[in-house]
C-alpha cells in the first residue's frame, strides 16, 4: 500500500444497519451465524417464526459486514454472501452496510482476516471471563489504513489471485489422498481377478480353524449389558478399533475380568481377523501380536483362521479392497433399523485358495505400496500445514504493503 495512507476510523465506513422486522408464526426464516477465524457467514438453520423466541428479528443483506458480538475477538466477521440476502439475526450480531465510495466490500472482508483487525476486535471487547463483548462504538473508532479505491482493487486483485492457488493446491493434495485408497482398491482387485481366473477358490468357512466357534459374533443381549462396562479393566472391542487395514485399541470400554472369564468364548487373540457388521459396514482389520486379553463386542465378527490356509493379512487386504468381495459381502446388507452383515455372508465370501508363501508375498508387495504412499501422505500433511499459514501471510503481506 501507499506510504502516504491514511488511517480512518471504521465508522466513517460503516454504518449501522437497523432493518428489523416483526417475525410471522406461520413463515420461515433463514438464520444467519458466522464461523470463527475467518471461516465465513453461513446459514444456521431454517425454521418457522413461531420457533424462534424473539418476536423481531435483524435482517440481513449481500455484501453487509457482520459479526458475533461475543465471538469477534475470535475472529468470528466478514460479509453476508448473495445466498443469505433477506436471512434474519439476532441482536448477537451486530451487522454493518459498507460505504461503497469509500471502501470495496472485498477489501474489507480481507482485512478483517488478518491477525491485526482481530487484534482490533479482542481490544474493542470488554467483559468479565465468558462474558466479554464486542463494544460498537469502541469498534467503530477503530482506525483501518484505507488506500484510494484504484488500489484497493490492486490489493483485492493479487490477493484473490494468491488465495486461489492455495486453494487448487489444497485441492491436489485432497485429491492426492483419496487416490490412496482407489489405487489399494484397483491393484488388489485386478490380483484377485488374475488369481480367480487361474486357481480354486475356497470360501472363508474353509479357511478357518476347526475349533468351535472359529467364526463368531457377540456377545449379545442379556449376556452383556451397557451397564456392565466399567472404565477400567479387560477391553472390549468395537467399531473405533477396526479401522482399514489396521487395529487401534482405543480403550474405551471394558469390563471386569470376572465378566471376561464369563465371556471367554468371546475372547480376540493375535492373528485373528475383525470384520465391522454395524456402521461402516465391513472393515476389516488383523489382530496384531501385541495384544492385552480383550473379548468382542456385537458389532464385531471375529474370525479365527487356520494359518496353514490363510495368512490374516491377505485376508483383511481382500475383505477391504477386492470389488469382487467386497460386492460379495455389501451388496445385500441384512438388519432392521440399520444395515449390517450376518455370518452366512462372511462364511460365503470366496478368495483365491493360493499357497501361504504366495499369499506373504503379495501382502509384502502390498504393504511396500501402502508404506510409500503413506509416506508421501505424511509429506502432504506437512504441506497442508504450510497451505493453511500461507493465506495468512499472504494477508499480513497485502496489508503492509509488501505485495
């Protein structure tokens, strides 16, 4: 910006707006609130007048500045989008009509992302601790630089050119990972294809262990209630801990072990192989070999298989990305109020009957895959954190007259 810019108090350009309207029982109206940090204006809600308590309400207009009385020293602010013109707000929200001849809306929305007009913000609230406030008029004697017009539209200019290629970045590395899985999916799908055109299949009843109970689910009903959870104890494992590919022991219930001694035909021991059958429906993981005594709980199918047949890893790797099984497994859930998988399904999914040291083999290709990609996740996680401080600067930049 221009060395010689001069500094105005926001009230010179803003001005108050005051368009109340008494609410009508019978319409509807949309609310308005504004996220914090710079996250934008959004629609709350969409209700009827006779479900919002105050019978007048604030409304708002495109390209009006608003912000959260409570909420802007976090910097909870910015423009009302075109899509929210006619909303409706509470006194929480002061909102304000940007003197066009004076200052751009765009320019205004950007500095107001800035550290420094949040610093303004948190210096124009007063309060006791969760009940500080923004103070009108303390804000709108706050003083902004203001350039002339021509160059305010420069700033707005270069600002939105820079934000939009952060953005196609932020948008490469989203895409980026969700290939992650697609090329897992596609790579065990065409093995699965080659296997299945040159070898018998053996169905997962055929690959488990002899002993009772080899595959199983529960407990259910009376056999354990919620109220038999404590906070400390033997694990019980349920959804959260069967992620893709990958056990986590979240430790979030358990139960006595006298209630795990009961239960021990429950009980998960390394090697065996979880399938989730409420929620997400079907994913799959292997118990690794570092395990404390734990038991199941009834959204989970455990299976114990003969590991002179079957390596679990080849197994989860199926379960979880061969579109042959896992059409097979979800293309017809079971269940009432919500979908799941029942053990006649899970014992008939076939996979290709190949020899054990095929089988590592693969696994081991498989995880050299996954271990790459995870790698550049990592990678891509650093970068994403260098995106989101990058607008920031860019900001910083823009208003101190270094773009």
């Amino acid at each position: 910006m221009s060395k010689d810019i001069r500094m105005v108090p926001l009230g010179e350009v803003l001005t108050k707006a005051e368009e109340w309207i008494t609410l009508e029982p019978e319409k509807w109206y949309r609310e308005v609130t504004v996220r914090l940090w710079g996250k934008g204006v959004v629609q709350r809600r969409e209700v009827s007048g006779a479900e919002i308590a105050a019978r007048r309400r604030l409304v708002v207009r495109s390209q009006q500045f608003i912000l959260s009385r409570i909420d802007a020293r976090n910097g909870a602010l910015g423009l009302v989008p075109d899509s929210l013109d006619g909303a409706v707000v509470s006194n929480d929200f002061p909102v304000f009509t940007p003197n066009h001849s004076r200052i751009l809306p765009a320019f205004l929305d950007w500095l107001s992302k800035t550290r420094r007009f949040v610093d303004l913000c948190k210096a124009a609230s007063e309060g006791t601790t969760n009940r500080v406030r923004l103070v009108e008029d303390r804000f709108l004697a706050t003083q902004i630089p203001l350039p002339p017009l021509p160059e305010q539209r420069q700033i707005v200019a270069r600002i939105e050119e820079l934000a939009s290629k952060i953005e196609e970045a932020r948008a490469l590395r989203s895409q980026a990972v969700e290939a992650r899985t697609a090329i897992i999916g596609l790579t065990v799908s065409r093995i699965d294809a080659e296997l299945r055109a040159s070898h018998k299949t053996a169905c997962l009843a055929e690959l488990v262990s002899k002993d009772e109970g080899a595959i199983r689910s529960g407990p259910f009903g009376s056999s354990l209630l919620h109220s038999e959870f404590v906070e400390e104890g033997v694990p019980a494992v349920g959804i959260e801990d069967v992620q893709e590919n990958r056990f986590v022991l979240s430790r979030r219930w358990h139960v006595t072990p006298e209630k795990a001694a009961e239960l021990a035909r429950f009980r998960i021991r390394p090697g065996d192989v979880l399938i989730t059958v409420m929620g997400t429906l079907g994913r799959t993981c292997v118990v690794p070999h570092q395990i404390p005594h734990m038991i199941s709980t009834k959204h989970i199918w455990t299976l114990t298989l003969n590991h002179d047949l079957a390596f679990g890893p080849w197994v989860s790797y199926w379960l979880n990305y061969s579109t042959h099984v896992r059409r097979k497994l979800l293309g017809e859930t079971t269940g009432t109020a919500i979908a799941g998988l029942n053990g006649k399904k899970i014992r008939a999914v076939s996979l290709p009957l190949i020899p054990l040291p095929e089988q590592r083999r693969i696994v081991a290709y498989l995880d050299d895959m996954v271990a790459k990609m995870d790698a550049l996740k990592r990678l891509q996680t650093e970068t994403a954190a260098e995106l989101d401080a990058m607008l920031p600067s860019v900001l910083d930049r823009a208003f101190s007259g270094e773009l």
